[in-house]
C-alpha cells in the first residue's frame, strides 16, 4: 500500500510563484507515488477576520490553482477542510490531551496574536487542528515548509500522547519528504520568504499575474551594487532570482553557473521574466479553462469530501471509542 501524504493551504489570498515552486510543484510530482490529499484549509483561516465574500471566492480560486498547476483530480484527493466535519469534531477531542502550555509556546501564535485587536481562542487552537487534520486521515507524511515545522513537531507530540494514555491509535507522521521544493524569498526582500501577506506590490510574483507585471515585479527587484553576477559572491537577491530561473527551469549547477556568470543584472532579469512568464503560461491557461467550466471546480471538492469522508468517519469512531464517548454498537 502507498504511504499517505496529507498537506494544506490556506484559502487566504493569491497563491505566488513561492508557493508554486515551495510546494505544488513537488506535490504534482509526488502524487503518484503516494496516496495523496491536499486540503484547502478554511477553519484555519477564521482564525483571524476574514470578509465572508472574499473567503468563499478564495476557496475556489485556491482549488483551481490546485488544479491548474497539474494536479490531477482523478488521482489526488482535494478537498476542502469545512466539508468534512471530522476535522473539527477530532479537533475537540485532541484539544482535551494537548496542555496548554504547548500552544502558548507556539512561535507562530505569538507572532499572529501580536498583531490582533482580540485574540479569538481559534488562534492558540490552530495547531490542534492541524493536528487533527493529519492525524484525522493517518498520514505518514506531511509535506511542507520550514515555517510550519513546529507545528508539525506539535502534531507528533499530540499523537503520542494520546497514544499513551489511549493506546496505539494514531500514526505519527514524517516530518520531511524526500524532495524538497525551492525556497523562494521576497523580490522586494531576499531575506524574507516570500509570502501571501506581505504588503507592497513588488514583493510577491501571483500565479495568475499577467506578463507585462511579472516583467516589472523582476525588473524592479532588489539585488545589490555589484553590475554583474559572481557565483564567488552572490548577494541574497541575485541569489533568489538565480533560484527562481532555476527552479522553474530545473537546470543544473553547472549549466546556470556557466550561463550566468558574468551577466549584467538588467539581462539576468530578463532571462528570469522570460523563464517565468513561459512556464506560467499553461498554468493560467488550464486555470482559465476549469473556472470557465461552471460547476466544475464544486464537483471536483465534492468528490473529493465524498472519498475521505470514509477515513474521517473511521478515525473519529476509533477515538471515541478508545476515549469512552458514546457510540452506538
Ligand atoms: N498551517 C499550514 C500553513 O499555514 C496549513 C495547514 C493546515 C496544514 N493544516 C495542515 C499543512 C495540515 C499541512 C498539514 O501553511
């Protein structure tokens, strides 16, 4: 039987070339080597306020991102969160074992509840659910990026302590897959991965950006006072275009270092823009197709609800059962 994989994404805005190369990539890549879920996380985003118009039209533009960079429905599973109700129900049952001291400590908690007016109690929960979405379908690997490890460590922690007060129930899942995808930081801010939130224009490359702006986002990104590139010495923002061109294009090291040592930064840019704009192009392509398709996109989630909702269905009665909630026999 293939390992299952299970991994998610918030619904919280216009997924970028980051997230792209980070992780959808490897995840079309490894999905048919796994039994794979992925999982458009919209408990997770109420976790902090979101506009109810803005969040259902970002649910479905995220499935069809989903499914526009190459994965295929009729293999992987995709899914939304809130369509199966195990996830929170497993959700409270988990929260019961985790102390509370464990959310507290949680680095990504500190730094959201900073920046909120009220601190709702979904946001020290948040790991919990994560928790319950992996744990819910018995995934053995969890794909993704380093910013979410501590969450996951969270995970295998909840999992084995409910295993030793309830007996062997959950497997403990993998933190690392064996590819890992390319970290891509800001174009306005290399030290700074790149990310969904970050403010100003020039900072992420959307997926669905049109060529002429992914032209000027490259144009205008930050690199340093040298005028060329010197693999010696290469500044952080050269050194994230570079990744970007090689990413997408998957050359060596050896090929990238003999065709772009020396290059004027203006000609590394537009070498960049071009490899970008040209491997975008089918991606928006298939994007545009499947959202002129109407009601494709509802029947792609509802399949996918429909196949997991069995595995959901199954866990939850296992740990009501080992935690002596009521069940009918
Ligand atoms: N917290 C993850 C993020 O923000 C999203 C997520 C929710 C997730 N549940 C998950 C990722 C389960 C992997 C597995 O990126």
């Amino acid at each position: 039987m293939k390992a299952r994989v299970f991994s998610g994404v918030q619904p919280s805005g216009n997924l970028h070339i980051g997230n792209y190369l980070g992780a959808l990539k490897s995840w079309v890549k490894i999905q048919y080597d796994y039994e794979c879920i992925y999982c458009i996380v919209d408990l997770h985003a109420i976790t902090v306020p979101q506009e109810p118009a803005e969040l259902r039209k970002k649910i479905r533009e995220t499935a069809a991102l989903f499914l526009a960079s190459g994965i295929d429905p009729k293999h992987s599973i995709v899914m939304v969160q809130s369509s199966v109700p195990e996830h929170a129900e497993l959700s409270w049952m988990l929260t019961c074992v985790t102390p509370v001291g464990w959310l507290q400590r949680m680095t990504q908690f500190k730094a959201k509840s900073e920046a909120q007016e009220t601190v709702g109690d979904g946001l020290l929960q948040y790991p919990v659910l994560m928790a319950a979405d992996i744990l819910l379908y018995q995934a053995a690997i969890v794909p993704v990026g380093d910013d979410q490890s501590q969450h996951l460590e969270l995970t295998r922690d909840v999992a084995q302590r409910f295993n030793s007060l309830y007996g062997e129930t959950f497997v403990v899942p993998e933190t690392h897959l064996p590819t890992v995808g390319a970290r891509i930081m800001g174009l306005d801010d290399p030290e700074a991965k790149m990310s969904k939130s970050a403010p100003g224009s020039g900072h992420a490359i959307a997926l669905l950006d049109p060529p002429d702006v992914i032209r000027k986002k490259i144009m205008r990104a930050t690199t340093d006072s040298k005028p060329a590139v010197e693999f010696g010495a290469l500044g952080a923002g050269v050194q994230n275009l570079l990744g970007i061109f090689q990413a997408f294009s998957e050359w060596s090291d050896d090929q990238m270092q003999s065709h772009f040592d020396g290059m004027r930064y203006g000609d590394l840019k537009k070498q960049v823009a071009q490899m970008v704009v040209e491997k975008l192009a089918p991606l928006q392509q298939r994007y545009r197709e499947i959202t002129e398709e109407a009601g494709y996109i509802d029947g792609v989630l509802a399949e996918g609800a429909a196949r997991v909702e069995p595995i959901a269905r199954s866990t939850v009665n296992l740990v009501k059962q080992r935690m002596g909630l009521y069940t009918q026999s």
